[in-house]
C-alpha cells in the first residue's frame, strides 16, 4: 500500500517536473508553429488528469490507514479489548457537558447493596440515563471486583438492572446480616461499663435490625441497662422511643463523668497523702523499734512496794480485812510461787503465801 503511494507521489512530481519545462520551452521558443503548440497543450491537459487522478487515488489510500487507525470502517465502530457491556450500551453517547461526580470505589468486600444505593443517589443528582450509570458504576470497581467485571462474557450486560442484578449476586457474601428483634435483648451493659458506651453499643445493634419497632427497642434497652440512677428514672417515667432515652441520658452521662473524674483525682489525691506520710511521718530507723508491740511481760511489769510510803495509823491486816469486806477490790489469786521472803512460818493475808507476815508490807 504505501509502495503504491510512493510511486504516485514520485510520478506527480515528474508531471509538475515536465508542465513546467513545457511551459518554459513553449515561451522561449519563438519558431514553434501552431500545430506544435495544439499538440504541447493536449499533453498538458492529459498530464493535468492523470496528476489529478493520482491524487484522488493517494487520498483515498490514506484515508483508508487512517480508518484501520482507529479502528471504524463504513462509519461502524470497533471494540479494541472485550469488554460485558452491549453494544447499545457502550455506543450510547455521553452528554457534552456532564462531569463526572467523584465516586467511591467498591473491592468487593464490603456490603454490594450499600455501594449501589449510594451510587444511585448520587446518579440521581446529576440526572444520568442508564446507559451512563453502567459506564461510571464500571469505573468504580476496584481489586475483586474488577477483575469479577472483566471476567464477565461480552456483550453480557443489556441493561442497568442486569448489571445491578449480576454485582449482587457475586457479592451476595459480602451483604450484611438482618439480626431479628429478640437479639437485642442480649446486649447488656457491662459491669463496669460506662452509658454512653452502653447506649453507644446498642446503637449499633438497631442498626442490623429490619422494620425498626421503637417500643420493643425501648423494651430491650431497659432489659440491658445496669441497675443505677439511670435506670430509676426510666422505671419511674416511662418512654415510648430511643430518642426520648438518648436525650434524657444526657444529664447522666454528664454525671458519670464527673463522678468519674472526681475519683480519679481523689485516688491520684490519696496516693500523693499516703507517699508524703511515708516519706516523713515515718521515725528514724533508731526510733523504730519504740513503736513495736512490747511483749507481754514488759506491759504488764511486776510491781514492787516502795521503800518510802507515808506510816499507816492501824496494821496492814486489819486495813486489809476491811477492805475484803466492803469488797472495794478482789481478793488476791495466789501466785505461782508459794514462797515470798525468808521466814517459812509466816503467813501473809495480802498476797497469799508462806515467807512473810502481812504487817510486814
């Protein structure tokens, strides 16, 4: 092909080549008779077609490779790589003016309905046809999901639904889990969890619920809810909806809170107290042992008479005998030892035993 291009061109340039050496001879040469000068123009004019005609024959060459280029012929389009959208879809035209809205991407691990509905909301904005909502959901396909949409037999998907219809079956794994009703009455507040945590949690579980049903959401949450003043104030003035039990946890929340800080700083107080105490309350080490626990022989020492007492006016058995009487103090017991003092024979009242006379002390 471009062989034929080139010998054209090359014998288009000899024509112009050889029109103008004509044109020169025929102006210089003033000899010429008229029947040569008949003969110089019929030439002429027949190398003026064929110079033409060889023109027309480049042009279309060329705009023959140019088709093959880009792949149309006869004005029909030609897809470069397979791809699953149907032919009606793919050739159906984008608007002039249409931006594209930034989109987020599906891998194919998360929920596929959720990716879908956000698309749509987004395509109803912008008011897309069908045709268009398959080209931007395709380009929104990333990882697994990519390489699900490519795998796709062409020409396969005809419609926006068939597309939709398709996405949720291969991901149908990925959808969220519906949990009924009865499951939130197992979410119970932990023991040391706080309430807004707990009503934070609970949340979460309405969420995954279907056909939400406000009194049995009120119902499962009281079941949850650890004794406290919350839960008083539920027991004495019932609701009918989480709102109400959101809005009324507020003041409580707040009072868990500063409660919570208090302690703390009591603890961090208590802590500060108990180290200073123990840094300077505590006695040298020489001191230490005055504040141990005596032993019993030591706390109870044995008392001894004096040696200097003021003179009795009567004698110490009589003093004694009276005060038995009147039962001012417990007779003596008698001690372990039987023997107080040097002389055997004698008897004291007082202490009980042999070795000295009661008048003696």
């Amino acid at each position: 092909m471009w062989e034929e291009v080139k010998l054209a061109s090359n014998h288009i340039s000899r024509s112009h080549r050889f029109i103008k050496t004509i044109k020169a001879k025929r102006f210089s040469s003033a000899m010429a008779t008229q029947q040569e000068a008949e003969t110089m123009k019929a030439q002429i004019i027949q190398l003026i077609e064929q110079n033409e005609s060889l023109q027309a024959s480049v042009e279309m060459i060329q705009q023959e490779q140019l088709q093959e280029k880009t792949g149309s012929h006869n004005g029909d389009p030609v897809e470069l790589e397979p791809q699953p959208l149907s032919t009606e879809i793919w050739n159906a035209p984008v608007p002039n003016n249409f931006k594209p809205p930034h989109l987020s991407t599906f891998d194919g691990r998360g929920d596929p309905m959720e990716h879908v509905t956000s698309f749509n909301t987004r395509m109803t904005v912008v008011g897309a046809a069908d045709s268009l909502k398959c080209k931007l959901l395709a380009e929104t396909f990333s990882d697994a999901a990519l390489q699900w949409y490519i795998s796709l037999p062409r020409f396969s998907i005809v419609s926006y639904q068939d597309m939709f219809r398709k996405l949720s079956q291969q991901f149908s794994a990925s959808r969220h889990l519906k949990v009924s009703s009865n499951s939130l009455f197992s979410v119970r507040q932990g023991q040391s969890e706080s309430l807004q945590n707990y009503l934070s949690r609970f949340n979460d579980s309405t969420i995954k619920v279907p056909n939400p049903n406000q009194e049995l959401f009120v119902g499962a949450f009281q079941n949850g809810l650890r004794a406290g003043q919350f839960n008083e104030s539920l027991a004495q003035k019932p609701t009918d909806s989480m709102e109400e039990i959101m809005a009324r946890a507020v003041c409580f929340i707040k009072g868990e809170e500063s409660n919570a800080e208090k302690r703390a700083r009591e603890v961090k107080e208590k802590g500060s107290s108990g180290s200073e105490r123990k840094k300077y309350d505590v006695p040298p080490n020489r001191y230490r042992g005055a504040f141990k626990r005596q032993p019993e022989r030591d706390r109870n020492p044995r008392r001894y008479a004096p040696e200097h007492f003021t003179p009795l006016k009567m004698r110490s058995e009589r003093i004694l005998k009276e005060v038995y009487e009147s039962k001012l103090i417990p007779e003596a017991n008698p001690p372990r030892t039987h023997v107080m003092g040097n002389n055997k024979d004698a008897w004291c009242k007082c202490h009980r035993v042999r070795g000295h006379d009661t008048n003696d002390f």
